[in-house]
C-alpha cells in the first residue's frame, strides 16, 4: 500500500478507476484538476495498473495505493484480456478487493468524497458503511445514457422488431434508434445472464449512491443533460471535458531525439503543409484481419496523408503496403500520447471508434471525426456526433448496417468527404464552436468549473 496524503490539505478524494484505459486516464485527469485546487487525492488500483497509473501523474502529490487483485487468469485490466468477451468475468472478480478496500479506508485521514467506477458497484457498500460519499463514474455522455434509458422505456430493448429497425424515442422524437446501437447482450436483456445480473448490480449500487460524476459540459449536451437532472434521484456533476487539465497540452521537448517519431513526422508535414488524417480504434477494439486490410487500401487509395496507430494484436498488414504508402503514412504499433497527436495543427481529421473520450480529446482539439463505432456504447456515440453535434459523419458500411463490414470504396468515399468534402468543412467549423465552449466551460465562471465548486463546498468536511 502507498503513502497517505500528506499536502496539509482539509479536502481529501479517493478516485479507484476502473482497469483499463479509457476509464483511468479521464479520473487520472480529474486527479489533476483537484490537486490544483488544494485538494488531496488518493488514486487506488492493483499492483499490474500502478505504473501506468505513476507515470502518467508524473508527481509525487498523489497517493497511489495498491490492493492485491486474486484474479485465476492473473491478468488485472482489460487490455490484457484474451478477449473482451471476457470482460465481465473481471468485473464481477473485483468484488474480492472489497474486505482490503475496507481496511485501507480505516486507515486513510478523513475522505470529504470517493469517486468510483460504476464497474465496481460493491465499493458502494463500502462508502455506505463508511459514510462517505460516492461518485458515480460511467465514463459516458448524458446523451448516451439518455438515450439508454429511453431506449429500454420505448421497448426497443427487448422488443420483438427486427435489429435494424430504427424506432423513434418519446422523449426525443427527433432521434431514431436499432436494437443494433446496443450490445447484443443489452437488446434482449435475459434475467438469468451474467449482463442482465451485472447491470442490475451497477444501477442499484447507482441508485444509492451520491451522484454520478460527468465526463461532459453542459453546454455541449444541454437536452441530455436537463433529461438526467429530470429523471434521477441523485445528482449529476457535470465536471468535463476533464482531458483539458493538462494546462499546455502541446508537450516541450529539450532535445529532438526524446521526440516521438511520429511527432517529429507530423512536424515534418506541418513544413510541408499535409494536412494529416489520425486513425486509431481505442485500447479495446478487437479488428479482423479482413478488416484491417481494408482500413489499409481505403487510405491507400484516399491518397491523403495518414497516422496510423494499431494494436499490436492487430498486426498483420497487406504485404507491401508500408513501402507503397511510406511518404504520405505513418503506422505506429505502440502506446501514443493521442491527445498530443490530436493537438497538432497538421492533424485535420480522426478516423475514430467514438470511444468517449476519443470524441472529447477531439473535440477539445477541433478535429472533425469520422465516426466508426466498434463496441460498447459507441454506436450511441457516433450517432451523436453524426447526427446530434455535428461534428463528423458517419464511415460508410457495405450493407448501410451500423455495424456492417467496411470495405475499401466505403473508407476511401468518407475519408475524403471528411478531409476535403462539403460536410467535412461544416464538421470542422463546428468542432471550433464546441472546442471554445469546451474551454470556457472549464474556466472560472464556466459551467464545469461553476459545478466543481459546488461539489468541492457540498462535500468539504472540515
Ligand atoms: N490512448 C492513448 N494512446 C493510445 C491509445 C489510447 O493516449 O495509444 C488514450 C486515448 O487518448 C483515450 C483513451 O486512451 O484517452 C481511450 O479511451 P476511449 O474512451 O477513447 O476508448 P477505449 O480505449 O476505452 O475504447
């Protein structure tokens, strides 16, 4: 176990992200955004996750604690899964850190709040015995949990129309939904599955807790934001976009050396004026080989000029293709720092999954998205930013099925409507808005930084 806080502090946060990824680096954020207003944070994970976990807040004034994690597999986040079938076998099996979570809360000095992942509903057990209050984190947008319970209350989910059937919502007619936007385990919801038993445990544990902590600014999703202040019982913080903590994202190297190499390419195409298209699918997405070499010869074909990140998983490109593509693209098989990548000037589009904080990251640097949902509630995502805000358009599939194949013609048709076409310009200048209203949210008198406040004196307990 870590050290406990020691900056003097009367304000004390425990933040106890989810295993993986796109979970921990936004509360990794907000870790960020409390320390810088005198608030002391105690970051809690397993042993396999801390050194992500250090590097990342690169300081000493966060209290990093370990729980042992006894898991059979011995694997501790969702990266390193076989398979992300596998997810929920890990997500019931963090319920064994509860007895040592416990232990470690008797130790810690008086904690004015906890913000927990949802995925790990028995740590609100844990703060009803404590008496301290708990945070919901669903790393989602209103509009996507919204549009979730509307989708479950109009009888989509569960209904007996054919998958692709778009049915509109009550609450907001103007949006239409396919049992296909959700998870085939969501759209007929079986009592006795191991989903339907998961999220029963997550929205009850929800039920009681403090309220849920938003990774959004109002002004961004104000319809989705009224319609969940409206529905629930608890409160909403909308904190958001908590990627904009870093103060100068755009990163200062000393020498050029310690200088990513695909940094230092983008650079060379800044000198160039090529405008570059980023490409990644998140830390989870699970892509066919098939698929893949499609991705390879649309943006060969596109022509324009492209940063590639695959997973390593994924390796496997079409022979020949990185000598065919090496002046206009890079493919890098390693951890990036996207948001850098995003913040570049030359960076003029995003081949994105729609993972939340993707689309945030994006919006945050005014890149229009093509939107290419992959899994979990990115199909909602993308409809969003395709038909909600307008920042992208949609990759186009063979079949026109939310989750069809997409082949060559399909990539290469929306990456250039994307980087040259008519919708792609409006995207852009839409993206902008929303990029200035991102950032005037977070600051002093904005919505985010307004609603921070109130949180910080609701919960101060000393
Ligand atoms: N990310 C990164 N480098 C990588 C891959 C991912 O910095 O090489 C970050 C990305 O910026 C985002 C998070 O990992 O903050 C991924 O979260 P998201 O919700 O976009 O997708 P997920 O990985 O959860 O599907």
């Amino acid at each position: 176990m870590g050290s406990t806080p020691t900056n003097g502090s009367c304000s004390h946060v425990v933040l106890f992200p989810f295993m993986s990824k796109g979970h921990t680096i936004p509360l990794l954020h907000f870790a960020q955004i409390l320390l810088r207003r005198s608030t002391a944070v105690t970051v809690v994970t397993t042993p396999a996750n801390r050194p992500f976990i250090a590097e990342f807040l690169n300081c000493t004034a966060v209290s990093i604690v370990t729980l042992p994690f006894p898991t059979a597999g011995g694997v501790e986040s969702t990266d390193k899964l076989p398979s992300i079938s596998l997810f929920y076998e890990l997500a019931l099996a963090t319920s064994a850190m509860q007895p040592q979570f416990e232990q470690l809360l008797e130790t810690l000095p008086p904690v004015s709040f906890m913000v927990t992942d949802a995925f790990l509903w028995w740590t609100q057990h844990s703060a009803k015995s404590f008496g301290i209050p708990r945070l919901v984190y669903y790393g989602m947008s209103c509009y996507s949990i919204s549009l979730s319970i509307e989708a479950a209350r109009s009888g989509i989910l569960g209904g007996s129309q054919p998958d692709d059937e778009l049915v509109p919502l009550t609450q907001f007619p103007w949006i239409r939904l396919c049992k296909e936007d959700f998870e085939s385990g969501f759209r007929d919801p079986k009592p006795d599955s191991i989903v339907y038993e998961f999220n029963m445990k997550v929205m009850s544990a929800t039920y009681g807790s403090y309220g849920i902590l938003v990774n959004s600014f109002y002004e961004l999703e104000p319809t989705f934001v009224d319609f969940m202040n409206k529905e629930s019982s608890h409160k909403n913080w909308c904190i958001g976009p908590f990627c904009l903590a870093e103060q100068t994202p755009k990163k200062v190297y000393s020498e050029p050396d310690v200088k990513p190499r695909w940094v230092q390419w983008l650079d060379q195409k800044l000198e160039e004026k090529t405008s570059v298209l980023y490409v990644a699918f998140g830390s989870q997405a699970e892509i066919s080989c098939e698929q893949l070499e499609e991705i390879a010869s649309g943006l060969e074909e596109s022509k324009v000029s492209f940063l590639w990140v695959i997973r390593k998983k994924e390796w496997g490109l079409p022979d020949g293709f990185e000598e065919r593509v090496k002046e206009r693209g890079m493919i890098v098989n390693e951890w990036v720092d996207q948001r850098e990548i995003l913040m570049h000037e030359i960076v003029e589009g995003f081949v994105s999954h729609c993972g939340w904080n993707s689309v945030l990251e994006s919006i945050c640097a005014s890149v229009p998205i093509l939107a290419w949902p992959m899994m979990a509630e990115q199909h909602l995502n993308a409809r969003m930013v395709d038909e909600e805000i307008k920042v992208g358009l949609r990759v186009e599939t063979c079949d026109g099925s939310v989750r069809g194949f997409v082949k060559r013609e399909g990539l290469k048709k929306t990456v250039k409507e994307l980087m040259e076409g008519e919708k792609g310009r409006k995207a852009k200048e839409k993206v902008r808005e929303l990029a200035d209203m991102a950032n005037k949210a977070v600051q002093e008198g904005g919505s985010s930084c307004t609603a921070l406040n109130s949180l910080l004196n609701e919960t101060a307990n000393c």
